[in-house]
C-alpha cells in the first residue's frame, strides 16, 4: 500500500489527481453541511449529536487533504479538529466566539481549496486564525471578546491576507516527537476472522507506523473478535482510518493497554473521507495542539449533560451522499439533454408524416408511432429530473449571510424556510441565486426594523424572514417574506416626483409599489455598503424575466412585504400552445394562458382612437394584434372571425388575437439570441414536426406593449 501511494505521489504509477475532482466536491459538501450545524448550534446547550457531526465533517476534510498533499488544509482543519474534541468531550464549554472562529475557519479553508482547485492565485496566510483556535481550545481565549447575543453577533474576522515573499504561506510549527503508546486494539464480531490477520499484515507494511502482536494466540473469542497489543505514536483518528481499509470503523475499538473496556464506536462517531478513507496519507497532519506549547493551566472542568433522547425526525446532516447514488459531469448531463431534445423532434416529425397515412392500411406502424411518443415522452422527463436539485442548495445559503448582515446592521433576525424538497432545474438554481440573494438582504436591510423600533411597535425585537417554494402548475413560485415596516406608499411617491416621474395620487397600490423596480430607484435615506444606490430591484427583476419568470410585489405599511417569483422548472424544454396567424406558427408558453374564446371583430371595442379592448367576464382586456406586431399577412376569411387568446404576466391580462388554434404539445426550446440575434417579444424558437422554425412568444413583452 505504501509503495502504490508513494507512487501515486510521485506521479509514476498511480495518479491521484484523478480524484481531486471528486474530493474538492465532497469536501464543499462538507464545509457546507459544517456551516450550517453550526449555525444551528445552541451557544447555551449545544446538541451532542450536532457536536460530532460538525467534527466528523472536519475529519472527512482532514484526511481527503492528508491523503492528496494539500498540507496547509491539514493543517487548519487538525487544529480545528483539536477544539472540536475538546466540546464533545465536554472538556470544554462552547462559546459564540469558539461558533465564530469555526465559521471563520471555514471560510478560510473555502479559499485554501480555491487556490488548489485553481479558482484563484491569492495565497492566504491562515496563522493567525491557526493561533485562534488553538487558544480556544487551550481555554485561553477570553469569552467576552465575542458576548453572545440572540442573533449571534460575528466577531471581527481573523485577518487572511496575501503571503509576501518575505512572509511564508503557513507558519511551521515545532513539535518534540510524540512518545509511543501501548494500545489494546479489539476488532469484531467479525464473519471471517481471517481479516483480523490482514489488519496486522497492513500494519506492518507502513513503516514506522510501530509493532503489533495478537493478544488472543491467533484466535477469535466466543463473539467472534480478535484483540492486539500495539505499539505506535500515531493518534486513534489514524489507526482507525487504516484499519477500515478491511472492516468497519463501528467494529474496531481502541484504548489505552490496561484501561477499562470503553464502548465501541458507533457509526456516529468519526468517520473518514468518505472515498479514501483507505488510502495511507501522503502527509502526516500536525501533532495536537498540546504537543506543540508548553503546558498550560487545565481549564475548568465542564460537568457532563445528560444525553439528549434521539429524534427520529432529525436527519444526520454530515451523513454521506447514499452508496446508490453516482456522481456525474453536469457536461454528460446537459449532452444527454440535448440528444432528447432532438429526439423529441424527431418523434414529432415523424408523428406529422404519420398523420398523412391511412390508418387502416398502417395500422401496425401508427400503434408504434403512439408507443414512441408516449416512450419518448417518459424518457424526456426522466432525463429532465437528473437536472432538478432542491430549493435547500439556495436557501442553506441565506443563514450564514443573513447572521453576518444582522450583526452589521444591529438587527436581531429569525429565518424560516418552507417548501425546500422542491425542486427546480439545475440551470434555474444557478441564474435564481443572486436574485434571491438581492431580496432577501433588502428584506433584513430595508423591511425589518431595529430591536428599539420593533419593541416600541409592541412586535418582538427578533424580525422573521421567510422563504417559501411551492409547485403551481408547471412553475415554481418562490416568495421572500418579511413581518417589518412594510413599504410607505406616500414615501414612494414623493421619491418618484423628485426623480421627474410620471405619477399621480390616484395610482393603485400595485401601481406604486411596481416603482421600485426602475432603474435607479431607491428610498433609502443615504447609501451604505448593503443598499440605497437604486441598482438592485431593476436588475433582479430584469434577470427573473429574461428566465421566462415574473416577479410580484405586496406590501402591507406596518406589517411587512411579500416579493413572489414565478418561474419555469425548466429552461430546456416546455409545455406550449401553438397557434396560426396568417402562414406562420407560433408558440405560447402554456403556463401563462388563462383561456381561449372565439369572437367576432364586433366584440373589440376601441378606446381613445387606437388602443382596443376586449371585454371579458366584466373586465375590460387591451387587445393584441399578432399580425400588427410581427408583419404577418391574414387572409380576409380569417380577418373577420378570429380567436382570442387570454395570457397572463406580471400580474396582468392581454388578449391576443389569432387565427386558429393549432395542438397543444412539449416543446424544445432553442435559444434564438445565440444563433440568430435577440427580437423583441420573442424568447426561443423550436423546430415543428414539419420541419418548420416556430417563435415562442414572450408574454411579459406582449403585456408591457399592451400597457404602454
């Protein structure tokens, strides 16, 4: 085993930076699972179970970064390791400042991983964070340097400045060489107590790992186990990632020769990296903390808590991705995509020339065209739920975020999260987050208030954020809602005289609140690092509606606000209604029409000389004219009866009239901006049955037309 790795090192026989894909993907996994336990950690009464999730997550860093030679993460994620056996041994009790250097640290190894991953150049020099930890875990560091407070308030971070020449990427700690142990090492029940034996012969291939002698005469026990006598300097964490390269780390327990049995460890206690927890590191990590200074006084002793009752309802964050699943290049993913999406089309020409056959003569061909479309059809939404992730990858975001602004801003805030198993394509997730991520800081920045004002108001000093995702229909809708002071309506409009607007008194609240999304609006009272620039709420909803998304805003004055965005679950392919004006085929995204009425031209009424209107169900709708607004001929049979179309976007209602309603169907979606150039009132083509290029049709466009 040594030999390969030493190998592999080298570069000659085995390559490991085949795997450090992988690893830099389990080990952000990691990071992220660690950040959120630790958020979520009572400063008060923390959570055993949290306790040694969040050190198994550093574990699992510790020994991917170990085995591939990545010594300064090693390094950082050891002495993190140190402070967090400390706090679930109860040596130690936790702090906001112990939370706070731990998220600093994750932070760091965030960058450390970067500049591996070949994301940046900027080398940190992480000694000082190293320094804090270490005093943290000495118990040397104060507590009333970071209070705790009910929103966790964020202590000045440890600097991460660039290393110079003059100064080192890392600093280099002495360290006296540890003495050697004697260990009693027990292993089983095992099946084949041969294994036992292979246990001993890894052992001794890895020099200077120490001695190890059977205690039992070669012999299992009634219950199947084996029991050594070792001799090593090396720690349990890395006798027990060697030793389940052939069994279980549950099924190996390791004490001090001559000490009472201890429990065995459990599948909760320390877990390796996951990949290669059996692989000899290729770097020693750094000795404890304790082996490196002088000693010190003991800190006092922490009474242990009583453990708390399981909960079958509370998942173990930290757990590994399930043996089932694989991990798959979203590349391979997006290619297979694109090959259903011409199959599809393929599957609709062929349809189109079966339509030509007698069904009676091709009666065995056209029962094989409808098994096709109905098999093509489960194959492209099969192929389409390996994009969809999660609303969670979003919303495990906004924690971390919204604790580091609140204690800037000096609020106290409360995050709820609904709805987050639903999912939304891959695609989605990535163009959604800024967005979201731009509402929710003004939902903290502008919306809640200061404790000071909220006590005053008779609310609680702690505001509440929710973020909710819900299916409806084929879209997702995802809402960022707030219990602060809501939006002033006479505050807005005072903003929007100044800037030369064209208001008036008698706008509809919807009207007014919609005025916070043009382009340098802000009521901010002076511009700070988080807002009052005007360049935010136009940009996010300029990006939701280049998705085919729409965005809605209510607010209530007082009570709170509620921003709703309503997206597509896919940008790939999409339920559409095609329907004939004149010679051409359009697309109508099927999600945004309401209804279809036929009419005659006597129905359309005319309103202050140009503009026409329908009226529907009492409700008076602008009529568009699709062959006005893309120079399309009618016939004159078709001018005089025609049928409209109802669609809705942002929040309101248009009719378009049409000629004739052609099939509803799944489309391809074919972005038209990259391979033609963008067109006003369209958002994507596809390819017809015939053959044909069809334009999809953007409703959002055809809605601000109407309006303006």
């Amino acid at each position: 085993m040594s030999e390969q790795t030493s190998a592999g090192s080298s570069g000659a026989d085995f390559d490991l930076s085949q795997f450090y894909q992988v690893f830099f993907e389990e080990a952000a996994e990691n990071l992220a699972n660690m950040e959120t336990l630790l958020l979520e950690l009572d400063v008060q009464a923390p959570d055993d179970e949290e306790l040694n999730a969040i050190f198994r997550c550093a574990h699992s860093i510790k020994g991917g970064a170990a085995t591939f030679g990545f010594q300064d993460v090693a390094d950082l994620t050891h002495v993190m390791e140190t402070l967090l056996d400390r706090l679930r041994r109860h040596e130690l009790a936790l702090t906001a400042g112990m939370v706070d250097v731990l998220l600093e640290s994750g932070d760091a190894l965030n960058g450390l991983l970067d500049r591996h991953r070949g994301v940046t150049d900027t080398v940190l020099d992480a000694s000082e964070l190293v320094a804090s930890i270490r005093a943290h875990a000495d118990g040397l560091a104060s507590v009333e340097a970071a209070p705790a407070a009910s929103i966790a308030a964020v202590a000045a971070p440890a600097p991460l400045k660039p290393a110079g020449a003059a100064a080192p990427a890392r600093t280099i700690v002495a360290k006296a060489t540890p003495a050697e142990r004697v260990l009693d090492v027990v292993v089983g029940p095992l099946d084949d107590p041969a294994l036992a034996d292979q246990l001993a012969e890894l052992f001794n291939e890895i020099p200077g790992l120490g001695r190890i002698a059977a205690a039992d005469s070669g012999k299992p026990d009634a219950q199947n186990k084996r029991q050594f006598v070792v001799h090593t300097t090396s720690t349990d964490d890395d006798l027990l990632d060697l030793f389940t390269f052939h069994v279980s780390r549950e099924l190996v327990a390791i004490r001090v020769a001559g000490a009472a049995p201890a429990e065995p460890v459990s599948s909760t206690g320390i877990e390796g990296f996951g990949l290669f927890a059996d692989l000899e590191p290729a770097v020693q990590p750094v000795a404890k903390a304790a082996e490196a200074v002088a000693p010190t006084a003991p800190a006092a002793p922490v009474v242990p808590r009583a453990a708390k009752p399981e909960r079958a309802d509370k998942p173990d964050k930290s757990s590994a991705v399930d043996t089932t699943t694989l991990r798959v290049s979203v590349e391979k993913v997006d290619q297979l995509i694109n090959l259903v999406g011409e199959l599809v089309i393929t599957q609709a020409m062929l349809a189109q020339n079966g339509r030509n056959l007698d069904p009676i003569a091709h009666q065995q061909l056209m029962g094989n065209l409808v098994d096709l479309e109905r098999n093509t059809r489960l194959l492209q939404e099969s192929v389409m739920a390996i994009r969809m992730i999660p609303m969670a990858v979003v919303f495990n975001r906004f924690p971390r975020m919204l604790r580091d602004l609140a204690a800037k801003l000096g609020k106290q805030v409360e995050l709820h999260t609904v709805g987050e198993a639903t999912e939304l394509d891959k695609g989605m997730i990535e163009k959604i987050t800024d967005p979201l991520t731009h509402l929710v800081r003004n939902a903290l920045d502008h919306g809640i208030e200061l404790p000071q004002a909220r006590a005053a108001q008779g609310k609680s000093e702690a505001g509440t954020i929710t973020l909710s995702a819900q299916h409806k229909g084929g879209s997702i809708a995802i809402e960022v809602r707030d219990d602060g002071k809501g939006l002033a309506r006479q505050k807005i409009l005072d903003k929007a005289r100044e800037k030369g607007m064209a208001v008036h008194d008698a706008m509809t609240d919807h009207e007014v609140f919609q005025l916070i999304f043009e382009p340098g609006f802000s009521t901010a009272e002076q511009v700070t690092e988080v807002s009052g620039r005007g360049v935010g709420m136009d940009v996010v909803r300029r990006n939701i509606l280049s998705l085919g998304g729409t965005v809605e805003l209510d607010s209530a004055d007082g009570y709170g606000t509620r921003v709703t965005v309503r997206l597509p679950l896919t940008l790939a392919i999409m339920d559409g209604m095609s329907v004939a004006v004149g010679d051409e085929i359009y697309i109508l995204p099927l999600a945004s029409v309401i209804e279809s009425i036929k009419l005659d031209q006597q129905q359309i009424r005319s309103v202050a000389g140009a503009n026409r209107v329908i009226e529907v169900r009492k409700e008076f709708l602008p009529v568009v004219e699709l062959d006005e607004v893309f120079r399309v001929p009618r016939f004159e049979a078709r001018s005089e009866s025609a049928i409209m179309i109802v669609v809705e976007a942002e929040g309101a209602r248009v009719a378009l009239l049409v000629d004739e309603l052609v099939g509803q169907h799944q489309v391809v979606v074919k972005n038209l901006e990259a391979n033609y150039r963008k067109v006003p009132g369209v958002s994507g083509a596809t390819i017809l049955g015939d053959g044909r290029v069809a334009l999809i049709l953007d409703v959002g466009h055809m809605v601000r037309r109407a309006r303006h």
